[in-house]
C-alpha cells in the first residue's frame, strides 16, 4: 500500500452496489480501495487501514449504517462517513447526519455522483490533516524558538557575569553553568594556559566525577583538547572514535573549542555529553560565543586582579601614613608615581581592544569594557586628588567674585553626574550677586569635593540641595544638603581630618581616600572662614562654610 494514496473504505452487504462504487466509479481514480460486507468488519479495518473516507450503506446486517457511524466515533475514529440510502429513508438520512454523517448518496447510484461525494469528503479530510500537519510544526517552531530563547538568554546571563563579577572563581563558574546549559551537556571544564609551562590547568569544572574534580588547579590532559590547542579550531567528536580518548569514561560526545585573545590560545572550553548525540553546527557556534566571554572574562580578571593588588598596596600605604603627617605626605606621593604602572597597563588593554585588535564586540562587550573604563577613571581621580594633596590650601590669587556664578558653574559640572544617580539637584540661591574675596579655583574645589560628597552618599531618588544666604555678621554662608547615611556625632568632628573614613562598611560600599572634606577645610580656614556639618544616621547631613567679603 502507498502512502501517497487517499484510502477509500467501502461498507457495503451487496456485492453489485460494492463492486459499482470500488471498481467502477473509483477504481481508476488512483485511490486506495478497501471493501467489507458488515459494520463489525468495517471498524476493524478503521483501525487497521485508516480511512480517508468511508463510504457505507444505511442497510448493513448487524449494525447498521447509523451504528457504524456511532461505533468509529467512540473509537475516536474521525472520518467523513458518507451514506448510501434508498428513496424513502429520508429520516435516517436526518438521523444519519445529526450522527456525524457528511454527505449522502441516493440510489440508483450514479458514478459521477460517488466521485464527487468522495471530493466533497476528501476536502475535509485534506484540510484537517493539512491544519494537524501547520499545528505539528507550529509546536516544533514553537519548541525552537524556546531553545532559542532560553539559549539567548543565557548567553545574556554569562555576558552579564563578566560585567558585573571580579571574583575570577565565581566567573569561571559561571562560564560553565553557560557552556552546559547552552549545549545540553552533561560536563564541563575550563582548562587556562600556564604561560610559564604551556601546559592547561584545570581552573572551573561542572558535574565531573570527584576523582577527576580533585584535579582543580592542576595539569589536565584529557587526550583531546590539545588536539584544539594545536589547531586552533573548534573540535567536535562522537560514537566510536571517541573510544581511544581516556575520557570516553565520562560520555561518547565531546566539543572543545578554543579561547583566544587576539590570534593566541590562552584556554580551552570543553562539554561532554554522556550520550553519542553529536554536537551539531548550532551547539558549536554558542560554544564558541561562550568562548568569547571567557576571553573577555580572562582580560578582565587580570586588569582587575591588577587594580584590586594595587588597591591593596594602596589602602594599606594610606593606614600606615596616619601615624605621622610627614610619613603622609611621603606616603602619598610615592603611591602616586605607584599607581601610574597600572593606569598605563589598563590603558593599554582598553585601548587593543577598542582599536579591534580582539575582533568585533557586542553589546555586552561593549559593557565590559565600560567596567574597565570606570575603574580607569576611578584610578585617574584618585591620582589626581592626591596631586591636589600637595599643592598648598593657601590661597594663591585673592578676587571679588560673584558666589552665585561659582555655585551655579558647580552645579552645571555636577548636574550629568546626579541625572546618572538618580538624585535630584536643586540650588538655592539668592536674588542680588553675593560677592567674596577669594581663589575662585579653590572655592570651586570646596564645590566640587561637597557635590560630589553629596550625590555619592545619596540614594537614588534622593535630593542634593545647594543653598547661600548672607549671614547677620555679612559674611556669605553655603550650605549643601544630602539625604544620604548621616554621620554619627562622634565622627563628626574627625571626618575633616585627613584619610579619615566613617569605618570598614562606608569604605567597601562608597570608596574614597578620606582627603577631600580635609582639603575642603583646609581651603576654607586659609581663607578666613570656617567649616563644620549637621548631621543624623540615616537622616542625612549639611555641610556649611563660610566666606568673608571683599575689603
């Protein structure tokens, strides 16, 4: 029996109507013809042969053609049933159809009359299978678009993790949650290049049986990644050659595909399934994109194991320059010729991989870099307010300045900065000029390092508001505002002593060297005026100096 033919059963107990219907009228049709005598035999080769269309007579002996009717639809057998009725049988005709009948056929029978009832019925049947075949692949497209999905989205989840974590463990971790994941696997590691050894050290694993995960940190050969670290290609291996590795223990799949920076292999990512399914294209091309994460990552991990050891040197040169204010300024200018090495070093990476010596990168690797730059810039600020440390607070050029106009540049400068935190920032200024006597650029120091205080220690949503108001004694008074984590009544009058910070928690959470509010006081004082702080926990704190009029 072909496949390809629409299959006729035809349900008739008199052989001359049978053989007229089957032979003559549909027997050079090109159909698939199948004749029974009873209804008993009719749904027996329901099941069996599968109709497209039932032709059966509304006098059968037994059953009849109406009970046939009733029996193929308890058997969940859903088929055109087209009767054959004499005159005089209109009623069961009725009955017939409100059974599920789709079409009659009178007697005498006429050829053209069957071939067209058979069309009619053929139509139905050919559209139902045509909407089961679109509602098959609908599901198929449907169930792909979720592997698509659930593919993207954990790429996006790896990139995020390179963006937004420094622990080299717990990224490398997470590359191999993707890796698996985004293959279907059952096992993953990540094997780094030593430079000084050339050999690959097993630095993540996931699922790897604890014989093979005490390896951690050390040499791994697995008998076919350094095939990929000697070609440089993507390697993928299933069945019965995977047999002569040692690590057909695990499973009978494996694709390894290498991670480059630039046009050299520093590590190797390799999946294993315990199953032979191969790895097919699209497995390969999301390995290959987790690849270029753990390249990323690698980069990343590296600059900031720099900037973190840097960093180290530096907080703990900042806690020994406390005992003594001459041990300070040593300190302090020796870690700032230190910190030049690693801001050219960073420099340098950021600038290889915008110069695209790493290829083209994404969206999420566009975000990686911006965590760079950031750490740049950091570095760069806190190079420059250590500059600024040695350089005298006495004022150097005495003018009559307008207050206003210092305020407002101020906040003109800082105004991008509290879009980008969420914090709103408002002035308060009077209407006539104020004027005072001094060094407009250190004044717009003391401006600046209250600002930036301000919106630093400020919760998003939050509100910075800088006020000036003439005081009774004519001095001019400014005033700035937080709505930050206040400061406790003890630490108040030390927060304006150099290198001082709040404690530990206030370090981690918001950074800072402790040398702006002391450079601010220092500017202030050789000016004449004076400087102190409001404050309550959590409730906020206002900043307030004064300055003198002109003579």
């Amino acid at each position: 029996m072909s496949s390809n033919k629409e299959r006729i059963l035809v349900v008739e107990s008199d052989p001359v109507v049978s053989d007229l219907v089957a032979r003559q009228a549909l027997g050079n049709q090109g159909f698939d013809i199948k004749v029974v005598s009873e209804a008993r035999a009719a749904i027996h080769q329901a099941k069996a042969f599968s109709p497209d269309v039932v032709i059966a007579s509304l006098e059968l002996p037994g059953l009849s053609g109406k009970d046939l009717i009733v029996a193929l639809s308890s058997q969940n057998i859903h088929v055109p049933v087209i009767m054959i009725a004499s005159k005089g049988q209109e009623k069961d005709i009725i009955q017939a159809f409100r059974l599920g009948a789709s079409d009659y056929i009178g007697s005498p029978i006429r050829e053209a009359e069957v071939v067209s009832a058979v069309e009619r019925a053929l139509k139905t049947t050919r559209a139902r299978s045509e909407r089961e075949r679109l509602s098959r692949q609908v599901q198929r497209t449907n169930k792909e678009l979720e592997r698509r999905v659930d593919e993207l989205t954990t790429i996006f989840a790896v990139g995020k993790a390179v963006t937004s974590i420094t622990d080299q463990k717990e990224l490398f971790d997470r590359v191999i949650e993707g890796a698996v994941k985004i293959t279907q696997a059952d096992y993953g590691w990540l094997l780094i290049k030593d430079e000084r050894t050339n050999e690959f050290i097993l630095r993540a694993q996931l699922n790897l049986p604890k014989s093979l995960a005490v390896s951690m940190d050390e040499p791994w050969d697995d008998g076919i990644s350094i095939l990929v670290a000697r070609s440089g290609e993507p390697f993928s291996i299933h069945g019965e050659p995977i047999d002569q590795f040692m690590i057909s223990s695990l499973g009978k799949s494996a694709l390894i595909t290498p991670v480059k920076l630039k046009q050299r292999i520093i590590a190797l990512l390799v999946v294993m399934r315990k199953s032979a399914r191969e790895f097919n294209a699209s497995d390969q091309t999301m390995l290959e994109a987790v690849s270029d994460y753990a390249a990323i990552s690698l980069v990343n991990s590296r600059l900031f194991k720099a900037l973190d050891e840097r960093a180290a040197k530096l907080q703990t040169a900042v806690e020994k320059s406390r005992e003594t204010e001459q041990l300070k300024d040593e300190i302090v200018q020796n870690v700032s010729h230190e910190l030049r090495t690693p801001l050219v070093a960073a420099k340098g990476y950021v600038d290889m991989i915008v110069g695209g010596e790493m290829g083209k990168f994404s969206t999420e690797q566009k975000e990686a870099l911006d965590v760079t730059q950031q750490k740049l810039e950091k570095m760069v600020e806190i190079v420059e307010a250590m500059n600024t440390m040695h350089e005298s607070a006495s004022p150097k050029d005495l003018t009559t300045q307008n207050l206003n106009e210092l305020a407002g540049q101020a906040v003109d400068r800082f105004s991008m900065h509290a879009q980008q935190a969420g914090v709103k920032l408002i002035t308060n200024l009077p209407s006539d000029a104020l004027f005072v006597q001094c060094d407009a650029p250190q004044i717009g120091l003391v401006f600046d390092s209250l600002l930036s205080n301000a919106l630093k220690f400020s919760p998003e949503g939050g509100v910075v508001t800088l006020r000036i108001r003439r005081t009774q004694e004519d001095h001019a008074q400014v005033s700035v505002a937080d709505q930050g984590i206040g400061i406790s009544k003890k630490n108040q009058k030390k927060i304006f002593s150099r290198f001082f910070q709040i404690d530990g928690s206030t370090t981690r959470n918001y950074g800072g060297l402790g040398i702006g509010l002391a450079l601010v006081k220092e500017i202030v004082e050789g000016h004449g005026g004076k400087v102190w702080v409001e404050s309550k926990l959590d409730q906020g704190s206002t900043f307030h100096f004064t300055l003198l009029p002109p003579e």
